[in-house]
C-alpha cells in the first residue's frame, strides 16, 4: 500500500479472513460495492510468455479458444514457482496489483471486455486478508507506473 501512495493511489482497504478463490468470497457472503474479479495467472506452451487475465468471477474461460485468438501457443495455468517468480505471491494472493513485482515486465495484463464498464475493482493487495476497491482510473495510472499496459480482450466462454 506504500507504494500505492507514492502514486498518490489510495483506495479504500476491507480487512477480512483470508480467501483463496471467487467461491469462498461467496460463502463469506461479503458485502462489498464495487466490482468481483477472477484473476488468472497464465503461460503459454513453452513457458516463454504469461498473461494475468482479469475477467468476472462466473465466466468459465475456453483457454484452447483463447490461444487460438490470440496467437499464443497453448495457454495454461502458471504453476506456483512461477506465480512466485513473476509476480511474487502465492496461489489464492493473485491481483493486478502483484504486477508491482514484475520489474522485467514479463507478464502481459489482459482484461475481460466485459469488464470494460465496471469500476472499484475488487483486488488482493498482495494477501489475501485484505480487498481494495480500485478505481479504473486508478487501475490504468497503477498499470502506467508498473509498465503493464492493459489489452481489452474478448474472452471466450466455455
């Protein structure tokens, strides 16, 4: 959050227990305004190239349709080696926020079109004890100051 506000981003802060996927948010019933994500940590075939999609938490992503749309040779979940090496947190801890710790800009930040005309994004900030309600502004001056310029993508629903 320091560093958030070195960038003069300082979104509201909900404390809570910790949640590891979009169904234990459900079950904890959290009463939240604003906008749940689903973040997903993703490489390609080989290993050479990952992605974190930003997409709502319902949709079931067809990721051999993806690949297909985008040119990227089978996608796949990122095991937690990886997780850990790019964006330094464990499974359950993901959020475009965990792009401050890819400093090489690694990772590509790819956001649902359906998210398009949401706002207060739902995100970890590096634990998942605790959500911010990240403004869309906030989001794009946050992605401007870690090199990740977002690509708005239809993703494809099994």
């Amino acid at each position: 959050m320091t560093q958030l506000a070195s960038w003069q981003i300082r979104p509201p802060l909900i404390e809570h227990p910790p949640l590891f996927t979009c169904d234990e948010a459900d079950r904890l019933l959290l009463d939240r305004p604003g906008t749940r994500l689903k973040n997903l940590f993703l490489r390609d075939n080989y290993g050479r190239r990952h992605a974190l999609l930003l997409t709502p938490p319902s949709k079931q992503v067809d990721l051999k349709a993806l690949s297909i749309q985008l040119g990227w040779s089978r996608l796949g979940f990122a095991s937690t080696d990886r997780l850990q090496r790019y964006l330094g947190v464990a499974p359950g801890h993901v959020s475009v926020l965990a792009l401050v710790n890819d400093t090489e800009q690694a990772v590509e930040l790819w956001l649902d079109n359906d998210l398009r005309e949401a706002d207060d994004f739902h995100c970890h900030p590096l634990r998942n004890t605790a959500t911010v309600l990240l403004s869309k502004i906030d989001l794009l001056h946050f992605t401007e100051h870690t090199g990740h310029p977002p690509q708005w993508i239809d993703v494809p629903q099994r």
